[in-house]
C-alpha cells in the first residue's frame, strides 16, 4: 500500500516521506490481536502530526512509522461486537497509520460515518470533537444558557468546540486573528467573534453584560491566559486544551482566587482512548447533534496523500482554517 511516512525529526518540510509499506494486519496497539481494518478515504491531519515531524510530541514511535490520528473509509474488517462490518462507511481513530491507503483502528474508536457527511468530514469528526466534547462538558461542566470563549476558533479544535458548545446549548464567543478566521468561526456557530490582537477580553465582558463567561476554551496558550481568567464570570472555568502559540502560560493563582475561578486541564487522547464507555458515550452525543445540524466539520483544506507536507506546512503557518485533510483513492 502507499503510505507516507515519518523518516526522520527534521519538520514539516523535510520528515515526510512517500512509501510504498504492507498493508497492517487487523490488530492495533491499545487492543492487542483486535483491529478494525479499513480502506481510507480521507486522513485527518492535526496538529500533533506537526510536533510529530520534530519528535516535539509526548507519542514518540521509533523512525521511520505512519503517522496520521484519524482516518475515515470503508470498513474492510471488523471483528465480533464492532458497531460497524465489512462495507460499512466509518470514521475511526486508529492514533498512528492514519496517512496510509489501509489502516487499523481499535473497535471502540470506530463509529458509523453518519449520513450526510462525507469523508473528508468524516476523517475532521473525532479527534476535534470528542476532544471539545470532552473539554467543555466532560472537563469545564457547560451547560446549556452559558457562556463559552473559544480561542482560536476558527482551527480545527476551535471550530468543533464552536460546534459542541451549540450542541449544548451555549451560547459562544469565538477569538480569531483574521477575517477569513472570523468567517469561518461564523459559518461554525460563533455568536460573536472577536479579534485576538484587539480588547477581546472588555468586549467579552460587554457581551456579558459586565458578568464574564462561564467557560473558556484555550487551544492556543501564550500570553492571552492571564486575560483568559480575567474575562471569566465568578465561578468560571478556564479550560486548558492546548499550547498552538507554542508558549505554555503560567498562573498567578490569587487570580483564582479573588473570582472563584478554576483551571481545568483537559486531555483527551490520555483519559478517553483506553476507556472505551467514554468513546462510545461522547460518539452517541456526537451523533445526536450531527442530526439536528448542531456538529458539522467544515474541511478547510485539501490535500493529496503525497502533498501530505504541504498539509502540515500549513498548520504551521497558522493558515488553516477549519480541518486539513488527506485525500486517497
Ligand atoms: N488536549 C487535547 O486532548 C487536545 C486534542 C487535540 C488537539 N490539542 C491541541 O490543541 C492545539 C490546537 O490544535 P488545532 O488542531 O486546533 O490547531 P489549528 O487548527 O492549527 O488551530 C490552532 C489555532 O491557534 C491559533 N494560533 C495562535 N498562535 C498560533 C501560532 N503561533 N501557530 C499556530 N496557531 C496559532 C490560530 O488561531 P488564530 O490565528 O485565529 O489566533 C490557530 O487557528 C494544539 O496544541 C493541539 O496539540 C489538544
């Protein structure tokens, strides 16, 4: 099968390259002897492929391997007990293989592909989503009538918590840094959209009233966290999902405090994948607000297996806008 893969810790420009690989058998690492094989369609990329192109993320595999989270296709293989069979579409996170024409998935991180979405959609769903699902209700406890601040809206986790938020039933304020960001934090949902360079902190408050939100969502980390907590209402959490700006943000915690306030950290992969109930509940919820229009992955960019570098390039460009995928076949 063609794959590309990860050949050496020297960047987007330099690590990828085209391979031609054995197709994996139907076992996968969190599930030993069990796998769902599928033919790929669509490969999400995200930003931990970036920090894999220079050995910068926690998930280390010896060089050269697969990199590529996410995948979406038709089922080739499925073992007993698997909520999809041979032939079904699917969206399913296989954590590593993704950027193959065959990848393995284990059973619980593989869901119907819900009708309506097509495969690159499909390859944008669950990384994204089940880890804004994660952040804002499993982690920053969102509920519906509250308020919630996305940094970074318009990228890929961005976008899903934009969309997760309205699934239920808060109302969202989305932080980007240019107009086609902020056109696209609309098309996702934001109510407001406000501009990372600008007051977006005392507008966040106007828009509340004088209050503050409830909630924020943070992908991007740096400089913005103080202003992050300064923005919450009394008792409002401040989810920490991730560091895009490359700093990692201290806190002065009498900031927490003098409001009430929280930190939450909020990691998905660490917590969900070997806890199969928390993937079957979070793709059921999913799948509930797929159906009333409420979860949707917009697919910004699109790219063929072998440009996969241009795709990371891009990442690191901080021009992506909504999802980057992968496509094959
Ligand atoms: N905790 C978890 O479980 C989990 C799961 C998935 C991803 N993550 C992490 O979440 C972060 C965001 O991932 P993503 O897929 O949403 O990335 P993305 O699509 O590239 O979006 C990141 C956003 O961060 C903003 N940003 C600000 N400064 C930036 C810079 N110097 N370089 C790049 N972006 C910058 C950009 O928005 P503006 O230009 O509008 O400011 C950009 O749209 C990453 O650190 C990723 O590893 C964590």
């Amino acid at each position: 099968m063609r794959a590309v893969q990860i050949v050496n810790l020297e960047g987007p420009e330099r690590a990828l390259a085209l391979a031609e690989l054995p197709e994996p058998a139907a076992s996968h690492m969190l599930t030993p002897g069990s796998g769902v094989v599928v033919d790929v369609r669509a490969a999400g990329v995200s930003f931990p492929e970036l920090l894999q192109s220079r050995g910068a993320y926690q998930l280390k595999p010896p060089l050269p391997f697969v990199p590529g989270s996410e995948v979406a296709g038709i089922v080739r293989s499925a073992p007993e007990g698997a909520a999809v069979r041979a032939g079904d579409r699917v969206a399913a996170f296989c954590v590593l293989g993704g950027f193959a024409e065959v990848a393995v998935a284990p059973v619980h991180l593989a869901f119907p592909l819900a009708e309506g979405l097509d495969f690159a959609q499909g390859a944008a769903l669950i990384l994204n989503h089940h880890t804004a699902y994660f952040a804002l209700k499993l982690r920053g406890r969102l509920a519906a009538g509250e308020t919630v601040l996305v940094h970074g809206a318009a990228g890929g986790v961005g976008v899903a918590a934009l969309q997760v938020a309205k699934g239920l039933g808060a109302r969202t304020i989305g932080v980007v840094s240019t107009d086609a960001k902020e056109r696209l934090a609309r098309e996702a949902g934001a109510d407001e959209v406000l501009r990372a360079d600008g007051p977006w902190k005392d507008r966040a408050k106007e828009l509340t009233g004088g209050a503050g939100v409830d909630v924020v969502l943070d992908p991007v980390g740096g400089d913005r966290f103080t202003d992050s907590l300064r923005a919450l209402a009394e008792g409002g959490r401040a989810v920490v999902v991730g560091f895009a700006a490359g700093a990692i943000p201290e806190v002065k915690v009498n900031r927490l405090l003098l409001n009430n306030v929280e930190v939450i950290g909020a990691g998905w992969g660490g917590y969900a994948l070997g806890r199969p109930g928390v993937c079957r509940d979070t793709g059921a919820a999913l799948d509930g607000m797929i159906a009333v229009g409420a979860v949707r992955p917009l697919v910004g960019a699109r790219f063929p297996l072998e440009r996969a570098a241009e795709a990371l390039q891009l990442i690191d460009g901080r021009g992506a806008t909504g999802k980057v995928v992968l496509e094959l076949g």
